[in-house]
C-alpha cells in the first residue's frame, strides 16, 4: 500500500481552512502532491486526507465517502489549473490530450457510496475525458463568457477557464457552491435552481457558451422523477443565451430528437436555437463515477440566419 504521509512535507505548507466545504478544500490540497507524483488515490492515501482536513474520521460522522470523492473532484481542479494548460499546449488540439486526462482520472477512486443527497440531486459530476469533448464542441475561445449551470465540483467548469474564457457559476447544492467559492475565489457562485436559472440570473449576464450536464430526472423541492427535467433546465438556459452563442448539453438517452415523446419539446427548443450535432458516447467514460452504459454526443456552429443559437447535446443512456 502506498504510505499515506509520503506526502507530508508538500502537505504542510497547505494554507488550514475553516470546516465543512472548506475542509473539502483543504483535504483536496492535501492529495494534490499525491497527484502530482502520479501516485493513485487508494482508500488509504484519501482516509488520511480527509481525517486530516476534518480532523476526525468517517466513522466519528464528520465526513461521509461521497464527500471525499469530491474532495478528489476538487483536486483534480486544482490539478488541471496548474500543469492544464501545459498538458493542452503539448498535446495539441486539445483532443490530443485525452490519453493523458483518463491517466490522471484512473488515479482516482471509483465511486461506489452515494449520499442520499447526490442520490436525490443526480449529482453525477462530468468525467474529465467527457468535459474535454463538451468543451471542444462548444469552440470556447477567450472571448467568451460560459455559464455553467449545475456546476458541481467544477470539473467541466475548470475547462472553460483553461481555455480562457470568463465563467458565470450557479449550484444549487449548498456544499457544492460553497466548494465552488474555494475553488473559484474570484467569482460569486450563484445557489438558484437551474431549471429556472433563466428568471433568476441578472439580467446584465449573457454567456456566449452554457456547459451543462443537468439532473436527468430530478427537480428541486420535488419528491418523486420528472421526465422533463432535463428539457426544463435546457430551455432555461437557451433563453438566457446570448445571440449567435453555443449551448452543450449532456442528457439522458430518452431526451432525444429522434424520441417521438419528445418531437414537440425539439420542435420548440429549435424556435430559439438549431440542434447541430446529437451522437453516442460509450458510458465507459463514467465508470469511475460507478455508471455504465452507452451515452450519446452532440455539436454544431452558430447560425448565421436568424441568429438561432445550437443546442449541442450530449445524451447518456444509463440516465432516465
């Protein structure tokens, strides 16, 4: 097994943080040497991280599993914000660099224990392999403004800053957006639900890319599935678009333009923006998130005529 302290010289120069989010950070900063060093994150090198930051173990209630495998989330940020850009020059175009992002993700545990708040949310965080393609599809340059959504741990959002652009962030999820506000000091995350995100933004705030990787079921203060759910948070967010903008969005499978239960919401999703690219994605991607199956991908440009913005959709099966 490797030693849990082997990184403890780099581990002591961390800054401390105050509790709860804030230690999530601060176990995060605590496994960035052994990401570093190319070490995998084992039960062990984590436990240590998290009783640390927390300081007190699982079993004690101050800390549960599916908050230490945000923890690592929150470290492969800090990660990609500091070699990501060197990774990308090197690897030229971007997509050049997946063999060496599914090396750095196959150091991370796989996650197998669920909160029953990821479990009521659909917290299922975008594989960085995944993020890439989605970022790709999108074409984010410097010159844009993303809105991320339901922006988690940020994975897909520390993409968008790699490639320069200015980012808007919202969560809903109390810990998560006060993880955001560690992980992304210079902005002010938003905590307003998603599938409204379009009434509650100011209305000075027009992003010229949404990444979205919204609940696929799942609606805020509603106890049992929404088969909308995915529609509702996409149409929120198309509306917010700027003029001439990108949308990426990963779906479930069923919320699809070839489904015919869902012809009239496409019908009036293309009203405001042209669905360019829609296609399968294998869901090995997911499988260190503990998902499997067949997801599918989608991309496009901006329409010149009539100014409608493309929908880029990103549709995992194994979320109904």
């Amino acid at each position: 097994m490797t030693n849990p302290s082997s990184s403890a010289a780099a581990r002591s120069a961390v800054p401390s943080l105050a509790p709860a989010s804030a230690a999530i950070a601060q176990a995060a900063w605590l496994l960035l040497p052994d990401l570093e060093r190319g070490r995998r994150i084992d039960a062990g090198i984590l436990r240590a991280a998290m009783e640390s930051a927390f300081g007190a173990s699982d079993a004690a209630g101050a800390w549960d599993w599916k908050t230490a495998y945000d923890a690592c989330e929150a470290a492969t940020v800090l990660f990609l914000r500091k070699y990501g850009n060197a990774l990308f020059r090197k690897a030229a175009p971007p997509v050049a660099a997946l063999p060496m992002l599914a090396k750095i993700a196959s150091r991370l545990p796989t996650h197998t224990r669920r909160s029953e708040e990821s479990q009521a949310l659909q917290q299922f965080s975008t594989p960085i392999p995944l993020g890439v393609a989605a970022c790709a599809a999108a074409a984010i340059t410097p010159a844009d403004r993303v809105l991320e959504p339901s922006a988690g741990t940020g994975l897909l959002a520390i993409l968008a800053e790699l490639a320069g652009a200015s980012l808007v962030l919202n969560e809903l999820a109390e810990a998560r957006a006060a993880l955001l506000d560690h992980l992304f000091p210079s902005i002010a995350v938003t905590r307003f639900d998603a599938a409204q995100i379009d009434d509650h933004l100011d209305a000075a705030i027009a992003p010229s890319v949404v990444l979205m990787n919204p609940p696929f079921s799942a609606m805020a203060n509603v106890d049992r599935r929404m088969a909308d759910a995915a529609l509702r948070h996409v149409t929120s967010a198309l509306a917010r678009l700027s003029e001439g903008g990108r949308l990426v969005a990963i779906t479930g499978s069923n919320f699809a333009p070839d489904n015919p239960a869902w012809t009239d919401a496409f019908a009036c999703l293309q009203k405001r923006g042209r669905l360019v690219f829609s296609a399968a994605i294998d869901g090995v991607v997911y499988a260190k998130h503990a998902r499997h199956a067949a997801l599918p991908l989608s991309s496009g440009h901006a329409d010149p005529i009539g100014g409608r913005r493309p929908i880029y959709d990103l549709r995992h099966p194994a979320h109904r």
